[in-house]
C-alpha cells in the first residue's frame, strides 16, 4: 500500500505562486510513475503534470511553461512548483502514484487547494 499526502495549497493572487508537496509512505522507485491532478468546481479530474520512474515528464498543455514537476528521492516526495498562476488554476490539486508489484495499483492523496483570486 502507499499513502500519499499533499500540502502547500493555499490562496494566491494572479501572477503569484505556490509550490506543492507530495510525500509518499514509499521509495519513489517503487513507482513506476506520479503526477498532479487537478478538479475544479464542476470539471473532471485533469492530468497536470506526470513524471515517471525514468524521469520522463510530461504536462498538460494549460501550464506548459507555467509549471514544473520535480522529485527529490532522499525525501520520496514529488513537488509542484506552480508560476505565474491564473484564476482558471484554482481547483483541488491531487497527488496521484502508480505501482507496479505482482500487478499495477494506483493512489491518490486527499487533495490540496489552490484559490487564485484578487
């Protein structure tokens, strides 16, 4: 099992920015892949950025350029460093990680919010 726990959501005002953090119950090397979702009032879930066990990353067209996922294997956590945000930002940011063992399962944190607003 993993668990997965979020922080660094907050208010913020257009422009600004936040960084978020995802510990994690295990070795980051035990996963094949994690990443950032997002859902904001009334959307679905939406990938926002992933980075696998290889390092490839990838992110969603909205903040390409914006945003930038990273991990840090002393501390097993993967980060989110999030510039200059915008109000269509705002939404619950999920962490969510993959492993595979004798076969593939998936985790998902309990959310994190980030309000962009004046």
């Amino acid at each position: 099992q993993v668990q997965l726990v979020e922080s660094g959501g907050g208010s913020v005002q257009p422009g600004g920015s936040l960084r978020l953090s995802c510990a994690t119950s295990v070795s980051i090397f035990n996963l094949i892949a994690m990443g950032w979702y997002r859902q904001a009032p009334g959307k679905q879930r939406e990938l926002v950025a992933t980075i696998l066990r290889s390092g490839s990353i990838n992110y969603a067209n909205s903040v390409k350029g914006r945003f930038t996922i990273s991990r840090d294997d002393a501390k097993n956590t993967v980060s989110l460093q999030m510039n200059s945000l915008k109000p269509e930002d705002t939404a619950v940011y999920y962490c969510n990680a993959v492993k595979r063992d004798y076969r593939e399962l998936e985790f998902w944190g309990q959310g994190t919010l980030v309000t962009v607003s004046l």
